[in-house]
C-alpha cells in the first residue's frame, strides 16, 4: 500500500482520499491542544500559508493517547486551533495513533519511516514528509520545529516544480 490508498476523516466527519493529495507535499503531524508542543501549530501555519500556494499541505490529526493531552471533542479542538493559533490547514478527526486501533495511515507511516529505538510514535508532535508521489521522505521528532523543516520542504516543491 502506499499513502495514496488510505482515507481519514476530516474534524467535521468528511471522508477523504489521500489521493486528494496526489502531486503535493505533505506534511503529517498528530497534534493535541495540551501540550508543551503544542505552540509548534503556529510554526505549522506559517509554513502552510507560505508554500501552500505552491503545492504543499499540513494535514493535522489530534491524539489523546499522550497523557491525555488532547481530551476535548473534534469541534474543541478546532476551535481551539483555529482560535488560538489561526490554523486554517486541514484537521481531522481524533484518532489513536499507536496500539491496535492505531489509524491505518499511521500503521503506515510508522512502518515507512521507523522512529530512533522502534517504529512507534513517542510522544505529540511526531511529523512526517510525503513527497509528491506519496513516499514517506522523513521522518521528525516531536522536538523539531516545523520551521526547521522548511529547507527539506522547499527541495520538495523545487523538485516537483522542476518536472
């Protein structure tokens, strides 16, 4: 399977196609509204509202399984994102993200991309990059800001613009 062949739901309960995404970069991150990452949604919109335009997406899925860092339900969590950070990137549904229930796409990734010891996620904050042909390209710590990313993602767009 590739990233393409998956399907989420978006915070307001619509079913989409990653497919949807085919010939954009994508950003992944499982956020949640209580946690000392949580400030990096700013840093995530800034690098939406910069490239967007130019073929690059955020795609922002919420996760409780954290210390319970993300207790709220999906309408409180995007007010919460778009009211405190602006964010206007596109958000799913709440989804596990490890274990058994762990959402398909992210049974995915992790296998894509393996973290440092294992392939689980650690912690909120875990971003993935997808090129424009739907590879996982990297993998980043909860640890990295977003706006350190920003080199790997112009390369991206660089090369897809290239083509």
């Amino acid at each position: 399977m590739k990233f393409y062949d998956f399907t989420a739901k978006k915070i307001n309960g619509e079913e989409v196609k990653m497919l949807d995404y085919k010939g954009k970069v994508v950003l992944i991150v499982n956020t949640a509204s209580k946690c000392g990452f949580t400030p990096q949604l700013e840093e995530l919109e800034q690098l939406y509202e910069k490239y967007s335009k130019d073929g690059f997406e955020v795609l922002g899925f919420p996760c409780n399984q954290f210390a319970g860092q993300e207790p709220g339900t999906n309408e409180e969590v995007q007010q919460f994102c778009q009211i405190n950070y602006g964010v206007s990137f596109t958000m799913f549904e709440k989804i596990d993200v490890n274990g058994e229930n762990a959402h398909p796409l992210y049974q995915y990734l992790t296998k894509e991309a393996k973290g440092s010891i294992n392939n689980k996620i650690k912690w909120n904050f875990t971003k993935f990059l997808i090129d424009s042909e739907g590879d996982v390209v990297k993998r980043y710590a909860p640890i990295v800001k977003p706006l350190k990313i920003e080199e790997d993602i112009k390369k991206l767009l660089k090369k897809e613009i290239r083509i």
